[in-house]
C-alpha cells in the first residue's frame, strides 16, 4: 500500500502495482484549501479586513463558508480514491499542530501559542474539544460525501495521535453522529497510536 499526499499524483501513483493507499493525509489538501475551518464557521471573530477579504474570495458563490471547505476537502479525497478504486484508501483525519494551522487564513484567531505542539492540541484531543468539535465536524461532512455522494465506499478513515481509549470512542460517536458509522457500507475506522520510547 502506498502513502498518498496530493491528490495530482494520484492517478500517476495508482499505475505502480499495489494493494492501494495506507495512508493518504488531509493535510496536503487543507493546505490548499488554505481556510482555516473555525474561520468560516465563525467569520465574525476574524477581524483583520485582510484576512476577511481573501476568505470572502475564496468562499464566493458559497452562502455557508463551511460548505466551501467540505466540497473541496471532498474534491482533494475523492480523486484519491478514485484512482485507487476499488482497492482501500485509508484517509487519516487532519493532524496539524496549532503552529501549523495558524498558517490556514483566519487560523491566529483560533490557535494557541504552544511551548511544544508535537505533543499539544493536535489529532484526536483536538477533535471533541468545544474549541473545535465543529472544524472537525466539516472533515466529517466531507467524509460523508466521497462515501456516500460520490460512490467511493474504498475510503476508510483514521484518527491520528490517539492518546487514550476514552478519548478514541468519544471521537468514534461525534463521527456517528455525523453520519460516519463504523461498519456502515464497510466504514473501517483505525487509529493511529503514537509512542515514544525515552532513554535515559
């Protein structure tokens, strides 16, 4: 299985033999996207006319900003999955650092200044946080899209940088509850578990 990051190089990749993607990142699209998802659900706290001027660009023809964001994060996933089809894509959910979407527009409104990131407010923690359950809830929706809309059932999804089991199921119900449901049309959910061994 291969490790996919742009979705350009996907049907390029896909002619190399393999049993499809192991992991593909939401980040290179988001990148692209360049909206920080918070911004749009909360446009009123993005205050620099700047800022508020190029998401107004870049959400034109959009009456919901969030809308805007789901439709190309589905976009950047779907043609993944689409050459790879019918083998898995397995698609690991957002794990920026807060130092890492502060870059995303709007982004210094909604992130913390961390001594250290690598092990702050980032993967699975982040997600069912009030500060950002409904960031995390668009990747969902999108999710939801290329499986359900687009035909491309291959996806599965991953949760990275769980830290305990609790946190793992709570993140597991806010994506049933937004229509992700493990099992459902062959929905495999994993989870990326990060260790690291110190020594002394």
């Amino acid at each position: 299985m291969l490790n996919v990051g742009n979705p350009e190089n996907a049907f390029t990749l896909a002619a190399i033999p393999n049993d499809g993607v192991g992991l593909a990142r939401l980040e290179f699209i988001i990148t692209n996207i360049r909206l920080h998802p918070m911004a749009l659900i909360q446009f009123e706290k993005v205050l620099d006319p700047n800022v508020r001027a190029e998401i107004e660009k870049l959400t034109r023809g959009y009456d919901n900003k969030g809308d805007c964001f789901v439709d190309k994060l589905a976009q950047g996933v779907a043609k993944i999955g689409a050459a790879f089809y019918p083998n898995d894509v397995i698609v690991r959910m957002s794990d920026f650092k807060s130092n890492e979407y502060v870059n995303l527009l709007g982004g210094s409104y909604f992130e913390p200044q961390e001594e250290n990131p690598m092990i702050g407010w980032r993967g699975a923690s982040r997600y069912y946080d009030d500060k950002y359950r409904d960031g995390f809830v668009l990747e969902c929706k999108a999710m939801k899209k290329v499986r359900e809309e687009m035909g491309l059932s291959n996806v599965k999804l991953m949760l990275p940088f769980v830290r305990t089991v609790e946190e793992g199921k709570r993140v597991v119900e806010i994506m049933k509850k937004n229509g992700l449901i493990q099992g459902k049309d062959g929905l495999e959910i994993y989870m990326m578990v990060e260790i690291r061994v110190m020594s002394f």
